[in-house]
C-alpha cells in the first residue's frame, strides 16, 4: 500500500507535498516575474524519498530552466520556453517581444487523499502582445510512495485547445534547422551533481554518459531513464520518463536527452517536423514520472511501469 503524503498550500503561489519530513515536490503556480525567462508554473524543488535533489533552479547557463515545466520552444513564432530563440541562419538570437507566458486560471480540484494528491489546474497561454491563444487543462497526480522500494511517482497530462482564429503551429530548433535540438513540450533541467549521468532506454539502448543520451536523441521510445551520481554522498537517483499508452494516438514523439554539460531531458512533440493545431482543436498528453532512490536497471524500471 502506497505510504500517506501530507499537502500544504500557500494560496496564490504554490502547493508542497511532504513525506516524513521530506519535501518531495513544489509546484509553484505563480510565475516567476521575469519575462524574458517566459513566465510559467514549474515544479521545483523535486527529491527523491531520502531527500536527494533531482532539479535544477535557473543555472547560469540558462536561467529560463526551471525544474520541470511545460513549454513549447517554437510556437507560431513565439517562444514559450523563454530565452534566446533559434532562428535559421542567424542561431540563438534575443527576441524579447517574441517570449510568451503561461497563467494560471485556478484549480478546479485540489483533492488529498492519505497516500494521494491530484491537482487539477486551468491555465492559458498567452502570446508576448496579450493575445490568448490556448486554454490548457493540467492535472498532476503524486502518488505511489512507496519507503520499501525507495520511490514515488507524478503522473502529468495536458489537454491543450486552439482559441485563436487561426492554426496554431509547433515546432522546435531542429524543425528550425538545428540538428539534434529538438526540445519542447515537457522538460527537466537536472541539478549540475548529475551531469554526466546514464541514460538508459528500451531494447537495450542508451549507455552511460553522454554517449547513452545521444543514442536515444531523437528516439521514439515509450520510456526513458536517467541515473545520476550525487555530490557530497555516495548516492544514485534515477528518474523514469514515460509515457502513457493513448500517447500513440496523439502523433509521434520523440526524445530531447542531454546528459553532459546540462542533464536535461524533454518529452518533445516536434523534435523533426513540425505539427499543426486548428483552431478550436485539441490535443492531449499523460506522462509519468518515477522519482528513485538507487540505479534502477531495466527490470526495475518495467516493474515501476507494468501498471500503464
């Protein structure tokens, strides 16, 4: 039976949930105030069950990298990733008037249960001029702590609709012209101690280092996990990324996945081509993520997601 997970919630900015005096995750739904960084909720500080830190709060080398976050790097000309933007023939340029944001609209459920909290958000996309072009509905689920095993999981989905009058066009700095980058849609930025850590995937690929990540960039697979050696303690941690079945049904992903020098990894849904969403359309994603104690092999990591 799943372990009992305590909630706090300081309304209007944010919603902490504890295990035995350890902070698991904060989802802070009051976006940071710098534009340029595209405002957005983010979950920060995410720990495993023994309190070891498996995210990354605005490094030096992109301050725009906020722990776990939704975004989308090139969507219809604005960028709601924050940052320079990647554009063909000039690379990484400035383009503040191009950076949109994400606002949060209020929840439409918070509900604790002993060993389980569901969060059900409402959220709208907002381009850098004030238009809104989406209304997203956002749930996230923390549950399956699980002290024996050493673990817990998020479940994460998207429901994202069209409101502009016109298509809404995804892509990213490969669909741009950027080989190997992918990113967009949901993205971890790891702490720095786990740079260089091992990224592991199904049918025997990835490997360890940067080497693994970059047999899995741009891979189709329907799991992913990275395995990362802390500073200061001799400890591993490893996180499961994985999507649900139904994923199929909403067009291909692939996955971004750096191990060195920025351990990151993104579920993205237009790393080669670019996708279009008609007005009044919509798509939908549910993802997992397993939070782990230890280096998780392979049979660990099917026993985690034998449930989807």
């Amino acid at each position: 039976m799943s372990a009992p997970v305590t909630v706090t919630h300081t309304h209007g900015e944010k919603v902490v949930v504890r295990h035995g005096g350890v902070e698991l995750m904060t989802y802070v739904y009051r976006p940071d105030p710098e534009p340029f960084e595209s405002r957005k909720p983010y979950v920060h500080p995410l720990r495993t069950l023994s309190g070891r830190l498996m995210t990354g709060y605005r490094p030096n080398d992109h301050r725009w990298h906020k722990g776990l976050q939704m975004t989308a790097s090139h969507l219809s000309r604005q960028n709601f990733w924050g940052g320079n933007s990647y554009v063909h023939g000039q690379g990484y340029t400035a383009l503040p008037d191009r950076i949109g944001w994400m606002r949060h609209d209020g929840f439409d459920a918070l509900r604790v249960a002993e060993d389980r909290l569901t969060m059900r958000e409402r959220l709208t996309w907002i381009e850098n001029g004030g238009a809104e072009w989406a209304r997203e509905r956002r749930t996230l689920t923390v549950h399956s702590v699980e002290p024996a095993d050493g673990s817990w999981a998020l479940d994460w989905s998207i429901h994202l609709t069209n409101t502009r009058s016109e298509p809404l066009r995804f892509g990213s700095p490969t669909t741009a012209g950027r080989q190997a980058a992918g990113y967009t849609g949901l993205h971890w930025r790891g702490p720095r101690d786990l740079a260089g850590g091992d990224v592991v995937g199904p049918d025997g690929h990835g490997g360890a280092g940067e080497a693994g990540a970059a047999d899995m960039m741009g891979r189709a697979a329907p799991w992913l996990a990275f395995t990362g050696e802390h500073d200061g303690v001799d400890a591993h941690s490893t996180l499961v990324f994985a999507h649900a079945p139904e994923n199929a049904a909403a067009g291909p992903s692939h996955w971004f996945v750096r191990s060195e020098p920025t351990p990151s990894v993104a579920f993205s849904w237009a790393f080669f081509e670019e996708f279009t969403l008609p007005p009044g359309a919509a798509f939908s994603y549910r993802y997992r993520i397993v939070v782990a104690d230890g280096a998780l092999d392979r049979r660990r990591i099917g026993s985690h997601l034998r449930s989807w």
